[in-house]
C-alpha cells in the first residue's frame, strides 16, 4: 500500500497491491539480449535468447550521440541469436548501444568499452 501525506497534514491509504515479479525480470517472456564481457576492450559476444521470432535481424552499435558505428544482419534461430563482435581499433573508449531489430520487436543492451 502506499500512503500519501500532503502539506497540510491529510493523508490516503491505497489498497494493497501485490508485487509478484522482478521488475528487472519482468518482459523475459519477449527475450533477453546480453553483452558480455562488459565492460570490453573491444571485442565481445552479443547473445539473444527466448526471443518470440525468428528469421533477419539487424544489429546496430551507437554511440551516445546515436551514431551508428557498427551494423551487421544476423538470424535469429529458434529464439537464438549469438554473435562475437570485434570493433575496430579506432572506436573510442565509452558507453555504446547494442541494439538488435526484427521488423516487430526490439531488445537493447548497454556495453561500455574501455581501452
């Protein structure tokens, strides 16, 4: 429940809500997309898993001014998609987007790279 106190004294009581997932667990149910190592030198694997679809997908890495510094096409397979991903050498340490798209859903995950 929650309980709202405003400037003059009077407070309210809403009912009882019941929390029955994880918030940060919760949409598993669309897939999961996951970065690892993070954080990177560099060079790391791109995994999607229980993913609703299958069939093309398209892989974009930005940057946090949203410039597109990597993109390739993958297929996901059973809900499956894993990939190893080598930047190049000119790509400056950071924070980068890692974002996987089929033409109905998206998934986005975060890799800072250091060098």
């Amino acid at each position: 429940y929650c309980v709202v106190t405003g400037p003059n004294g009077c407070s309210g009581t809403s009912e009882v809500v019941t929390v029955t997932a994880d918030c940060r667990l919760a949409g598993t149910e669309n897939g999961t997309l996951a970065v690892y190592p993070n954080p990177a030198k560099g060079n790391f694997t791109m995994q999607l898993n229980n993913a609703p679809v299958n069939g093309e997908a398209v892989v974009h890495i930005t940057d946090m001014t949203g410039r597109v510094v990597y993109a390739v096409n993958t297929t996901i397979v059973d809900g499956q998609s894993q990939m190893n991903v080598s930047l190049e050498n000119n790509i400056a340490s950071g924070m980068y987007m890692v974002t996987v798209q089929t033409q109905h859903q998206i998934w986005n995950a975060q890799i800072s790279i250091v060098k």
